[in-house]
C-alpha cells in the first residue's frame, strides 16, 4: 500500500510539473510571437530602429547613475552588471529571442521549469520594454523631426516617459524582479551549473549561443551573490521612487538618496 501510494504521489508530481512546464511554454511562445512582430515593424522604419538605440543607451547611462554602489559591490556587482546589459541595455536580443521561438519544444522537454520561466519572462519583459522604448522614440522624433539622430535630455525623456501608461511600467518593474527571483531558484539548484557547462558546446553549434549566454552569465551572476534578496528589494525601491517622481512630474526625477544593502 505505501509503495503504491508513493508512486500515486510521484505520478501527481510528474504531471503537475509537466502541465506547469506547459503552461509556462505557452507564455514564452505567445511573449516570442508578440516580440517577433515588434522587430519586424521596427526593421521596417530604420529611423526609428536608430532613435530606439539611442534611447536605450540613455537609459543604460542612466541606470548606471542610479546603481552605481552595486556595481562596484564585490557581491552584487556582477547581478547589476547583468541586469544593466542583458535586461536594461541596449544590446539587441534579437539573436536570443528568435532562436527560443524556434526551438520551444525543446526547451520544454530539456530545461527545469525554472530556467524556462526566467526565459520566459526575459522575453515578455523584451516585449514589454520594446513597446515603451518605441513610445518615447517616436515622440522624440516628433519634436526632432529633422534631426539626422534624435537629442535624449532629461527633460524629453521625462515628458515622453509620462505620456505612456503608469501601469506599464510598473510592469516593467515587477517582471525586473520575478526575473531575478526566477534566477535565484535556479542559482539555488546545484546540477544546473554542469548541466549549463555540458550545453555550452551543443548550444553554440545550434545557433543558440545568446540563450546560453544570457542563461550561463545569469546563473553565475546569482551564485555569487548568494541570496538576492537585498539585491532585489534595492532595484525594486528605487526604480518605484523614479516611477513615482517621472509620473508626479518632478523636477530632477532621477536625483534621489541612494541607500546601499549591507
């Protein structure tokens, strides 16, 4: 009878984490899809595929302002760094973003379901960003229209970044952290690492080297840091103070106290 009941147990435990797997899947190729068709229309219009990267330069500059002290903390420094160039910054995700479109089934069978959220929700946050980045783009461009490169200042980032929606960016901020606590689980998995070691080759060779890389660097970043939730908190805080201030049309948005994690 216990026999029985513990492969009873272990059967609902094996469908349960395949249908959560499934549900995940289902979310990654709907944020895939959707990030697909932005790049398209984007790749359509050169000018403003231009004025996109320059806005999120500005933002990665920005950002960099902002976090200056977990950038140079010998625990966090490596989480912030990541967090500035594989979700804030202006690197393309194309190559990344596309090869997990292909190859979700795949990824389904071979990733723990974490590491298939943490992709997951890379991707809908890319779409996400993709959509406030082109707001501010072209509303830029409108005041600018003859300009050969579109002038980012304070001022016209704050009063672009107003006219969209508030709850769009606080989405923006919370997918920030459940990515980073998705990381976390997976930096707390132990056979992950050799798993990501072993893959690293194959990976390449399949033309998936961004979504290794953005996964390897991600989990390494997290494993060093051992616990992330001060780390997390200290995002989370100061990118709500700058919602709040860029929304309530304050003055210097971006001038507040910076408060380090011990």
């Amino acid at each position: 009878m216990k026999s029985g009941g513990a492969a009873s147990y272990n059967s609902r435990r094996m469908i349960e984490a395949l249908t959560a797997k499934r549900a995940i899947a289902g979310r990654l190729r709907d944020a895939a899809e959707r990030v697909h068709a932005q790049r398209e229309a984007a790749r359509a219009d050169p000018v403003l595929a231009q004025d996109r990267l320059l806005v999120r330069a500005w933002q990665a500059d920005r950002l960099a302002r902002t976090y200056p002290d977990l950038l140079a903390s010998p625990r966090f420094g490596r989480a912030a760094a990541f967090f500035l160039s594989d979700l804030y910054g202006p690197k393309d995700f194309a190559e990344r973003d596309e090869a997990v479109a292909r190859i979700i089934p795949t990824l389904t069978r071979m990733l723990p379901a974490a590491a298939l959220e943490t992709i997951a929700l890379a991707v809908e946050l890319d779409g996400l960003s993709e959509d406030l980045d082109l707001h501010v783009a072209r509303l830029l461009r409108a005041e600018q229209p003859a300009a050969h490169a579109i002038e980012v200042t304070e001022p016209r980032y704050a009063a672009a970044y107003r006219s969209g929606t508030k709850a769009d960016r606080e989405r923006q901020i919370e997918l920030v952290g459940h990515i980073g606590s998705a990381l976390d689980r997976l930096a707390r998995k132990p056979l992950i690492s050799a798993a990501l070691r072993l893959m690293e080759a194959p990976a390449h060779a399949a033309g998936l080297g961004a979504l290794h890389e953005f996964l390897a660097t991600g989990f390494d970043a997290f494993r060093h840091m051992r616990g992330a939730d001060e780390f997390l908190a200290t995002i989370a805080a100061r990118e709500t103070l700058i919602n709040e201030r860029l929304f309530a049309g304050a003055a210097r948005p971006f001038d507040i106290e910076l408060e380090t994690p011990g």
